[in-house]
C-alpha cells in the first residue's frame, strides 16, 4: 500500500508561489513552471523543522558529512565513484549553467528546443551562441548527428556545449550510444561539455536508468561539468541548493574562478534538505515515479484524443512537449494572425489553462514552425488538478471547429 499521498491539493493560492501567482485572481490551473504541486518528503520537512528550531540562522558552512552523503548517493544511484573535492556547492542550478558559460572563452552550442537559461546564459557570459534542431522522427526526439558535427565545427577553440540530459522539455533520456556519440564529437573537437542533470532521478521508463554522462569513461570526465541538484525530484527548489561534480582540478578551478565575488553560498536549509533527500526519501522517490508515470500515461491519451494536438513518449521529467502547430493554423484562420488567441498558449489561457509558450525554448525559425506553436505541459501535480485542466483544454479544443 502506498505510504504517501500524491493526491492532495495544497492550497497554493495568494502565498510567495511563483507558479501560482502568475495567474492570481484569474481561474487559470497553472501547469507552467517546472515547480510540482506535491509537498516534499517528510523526511525533508522533519529535517528543516529541526534545523529552524535550533533558533540561530548565521552565516553557514557545508554541514559535515553533506559531501559523504552526496558521494553515496552517486554510488548508489549511478554506480560513480567520485572524490570530495570533485563537489562545487551552488545556490541553483542555473547560476551552474551561467557559471559554465563564463568558465570557457569560446561560443556556446545547445540543442533546441531546449530549457529556457540555455538559450540565455551565453548572452549574459557575452558569449556568441549557437543552436542545433532536435529531429523529431518516427514520433521520437532525435539527434541529427551531421548537423550537431558541423555546428560544432563552426565554434572556436575553447568552446562550450550544453547539454540538457535528460532533456527538458522533449522528455527524452539520453541513451548511452547517443550521449557516447555526442561525447567522440566533443573531444574531437576539445569542446568542454556541461552537462545538466537535474531530472536524473526522474526517468519514468521502468528499467531504465539515467546513466551521468562523466561516467562514459576518463577522457568524458575529463571535459564535463555535471550539474546536479535534488530540487526537482523532492520539490525543494525554492531552498536554493545545487552542487557541480567536475574531476578535472584545472577545468574546476576555473569555474570556481568566475565564482569568486558574484556567487553566493548556497542556502542552510538547502543544505539540510539535500543531505534529508538523498538520505531518508527513497521510499518516497518510488511512489512518486509510480504517481507521475500514471500522470504520463493520462496525459498521452487526453492529447491523442484532441485533434490538432500531439506529443511524444515522455521517458524523463514530468513535462510534456506538446505539438500545437495544426492547432495554430486553424486559429490564425479562426482569429487573424494578427490576435493574440492565434498563440495557442495564449487560447488555452483564455480556457484556463497555464501552459508554457514554447517560443521561450525554441525561438529561432530553423526549429519546425517555431516555437511558439509547442507548448510544454507540467503533469507535476495531484490527479484532479491534471484531470480538470485536460478537461479544460479538450472544451477549449471543441470551440475551434
């Protein structure tokens, strides 16, 4: 018998919630950010109630014993054996993504459509960008290995690229054979890979399981950044704590290099809620992934029942890639080019449901008929919630005609 409830709905509504608030005062189920609406672990909530109850809150440290617990945890899950000194504790996993981008010299190259501050990041390092198109084939993600071979070759030396595994929000992960061919590119080529794996404990095939790209082999590690963090599997992001695992001491001391002065320590009760997570909430963890797994599997039959929408297998995450562009067509006849209720996120909006505009993951023109007509949906929540949005959308979808 399941011994925790991923049926409850919270109460959300007018408190500090981004997702949320995003549509107060309006009736929009919010299925955006990639913020699930589940309580964390119990084992995280105890851990946090301790620490808020020994009443000081000064400047901290990385607890003893947080490391070990990390390493173990890489061993267990990953069979990755790494050193203490590997770790680089950080304030989230973005700043990790901005970090990587100035830590290099060279241009930046990722892969749309792609998690927003991939797209961002090198603007902010005042790095030159570049993208490569997934290929959608036979209803599955793919790569397109002769486009991704000669975007790299328009980088220069001391390059960066950016990979998103596994890969939000086209919900694949990676497999071995694909991540080793991106890898031989790489190190043809002495580009460093930064890899993020935040969905790592993510992966809702049964049977399978996430394989870190470091762990391909020493010339792999020696050019990778991983970035991890535990906030979206147990929920935590707002506790601000995220770590990099980089063997490599000359690539690491570059990185912690752009730290110095911009960067602050990551968060105390992040660091509690880390150390909780990886330690006490495997029982949790497997509930959980029994619970989003039969969230995927309702969502993939809601949309194969909506004409004009479509989406693929999501074998990671708990985000769905949604295929708008029949359905963008048929409003831009219905409203106008011109209207805002030809965006389909806009539409569904005005039927109360808060989608992701995919335009913010894919905005350059080479992917399909850009990205605004994709939308990425978060099944992240209790059934009810995910079952009146679908509800919503498919008598959004009976407007259109």
């Amino acid at each position: 018998m399941p011994r925790y409830d991923f049926t409850q709905t919270l109460p959300r509504h007018g408190g500090d919630s981004l997702k949320w608030n995003k549509y107060a005062g309006r009736d929009i189920l919010p299925l955006w950010v990639a913020d699930m609406d589940f309580a964390a672990p119990p084992a995280v909530r105890e851990a946090l109630a301790a620490r808020l109850a020994e009443g000081v809150y000064g400047y901290g440290t990385v607890p003893p014993g947080l490391n070990e617990i990390v390493r173990a945890y890489l061993a267990r899950e990953y069979d990755w054996q790494i050193a203490p000194e590997w770790i680089v504790w950080l304030p989230g996993l973005v700043p990790g993504l901005n970090l990587a981008c100035r830590a290099v010299s060279g241009g930046i190259l990722t892969a749309t459509p792609v998690y927003p501050p991939f797209l961002s990041a090198p603007s902010f390092s005042n790095r030159k960008r570049h993208t490569v198109a997934l290929v959608l084939e036979e209803g599955r993600w793919r790569w397109d290995f002769a486009a991704f071979a000669a975007a790299l070759d328009a980088l220069d030396e001391n390059s960066l690229f950016l990979l998103c595994h596994p890969h939000n929000p086209v919900g694949r992960a990676w497999e071995e054979k694909e991540l080793r061919d991106i890898g031989n590119l790489c190190l043809a080529r002495g580009i460093t890979i930064c890899s993020d794996e935040i969905h790592c404990d993510l992966v809702l095939d049964e049977g399978r399981k996430h394989r870190p790209f470091a762990t391909l082999g020493e010339e792999f590690a020696s050019r990778t950044i991983t970035l991890m963090a535990p906030s979206k599997t147990y929920n935590i992001p707002g506790l601000g704590c995220a770590f990099a695992v980089i063997s490599n001491p000359e690539l690491r001391h570059r990185f912690q290099g752009v730290m110095r002065g911009i960067v602050p320590d990551a968060n105390i009760f992040g660091f509690v809620a880390c150390a909780a997570a990886f330690k006490d909430c495997e029982d949790w963890h497997q509930e959980l992934l029994a619970s989003l797994r039969g969230h995927r599997e309702f969502v993939r039959a809601s949309i194969a029942e909506m004409p004009l929408l479509a989406t693929t297998p999501v074998e990671a995450t708990y985000l769905a890639w949604i295929d708008a562009r029949p359905l963008a067509e048929r409003l831009e006849r219905k409203f106008g080019a011109a209207s805002p209720l030809a965006n389909p996120a806009r539409f569904f909006e005005e039927h109360g449901v808060g989608l992701s505009d995919g335009a913010a993951f894919a905005p350059e023109t080479a992917f399909g008929n850009e990205g605004k007509n994709w939308l990425r949906l978060n099944f992240g929540c209790p059934r009810a919630t995910l079952e009146a949005a679908l509800e919503r959308m498919r008598k959004a979808m009976a407007t259109v005609g």
